[in-house]
C-alpha cells in the first residue's frame, strides 16, 4: 500500500527508486483516453496527471512516482534532485500529446497553463 511502501521512501528522500514518473505518465494518459473513450469525467485522474506532468516537465521524468512530495517541497530541495521549476512554467520539454519519447507515446488530454 501507500502508506506502507511509499511514504517511507518518501520521508527517507528516496526518490528513485520505483516506478519511473515518465512512465506513470504515460499511464495516466492512457487512462484518460479509456475514460474520455467511456464518456467519464475522473477529476481526481485529471488532478493526477497535471501534477505529474508538471513534476515530468521539471525534469523528474527519471524520478519514482513519489517524487510527487518535490511539488511541496523548497526549492533548495527540489534543485538537489534535479528540478527547475522555471524549465516548468516555460512549457519545458515534456512531450506533447502523441509524441513519441524512449518508446512511448505520450497522451494528455489537458495541457497544463501558465
């Protein structure tokens, strides 16, 4: 569970080990599409997938999924593990919707905004 795997490594700064952020990001894309195919509105989903593609397009795209805590944390912090929050709100070099990156296509159905 969460509480018992994640959080943890989450307190002890281990954030990369576990399932890449570029790749759940990919999931919640696919996710989204599966819901839009449905005609379902999942705005917990959607909140997922904008604070993760916001943490990818900082530059954890290499980081694991509870690197998720970076978006809360100082910045001195969040410069140790490689993020940069103006690379972020510039739009950054997170794929765009269909692009392919390291074998994947990725889908985002918002685009996140300035």
């Amino acid at each position: 569970s969460v509480f018992e795997n994640q959080i943890p490594k989450m307190m002890a700064d281990e954030l990369d080990d576990g399932i890449r952020v570029k790749h759940f990001c990919k999931d919640l894309g696919l996710a989204l599409q599966v819901a839009e195919s449905y005609e379902l509105t999942l705005p917990g989903l959607d909140v997922a997938n904008s604070l993760y593609n916001l943490l990818n397009t900082a530059g954890g795209a290499e980081l694991a999924t509870q690197a998720l805590i970076l978006i809360y944390s100082d910045e001195e912090t969040c410069f140790a593990h490689g993020l940069d929050w103006d690379e972020a709100n510039e739009g950054g070099t997170a794929p765009e919707q269909g692009e392919e990156q390291e074998g994947y296509t990725y889908h985002r159905r918002h685009h996140r905004t300035n």
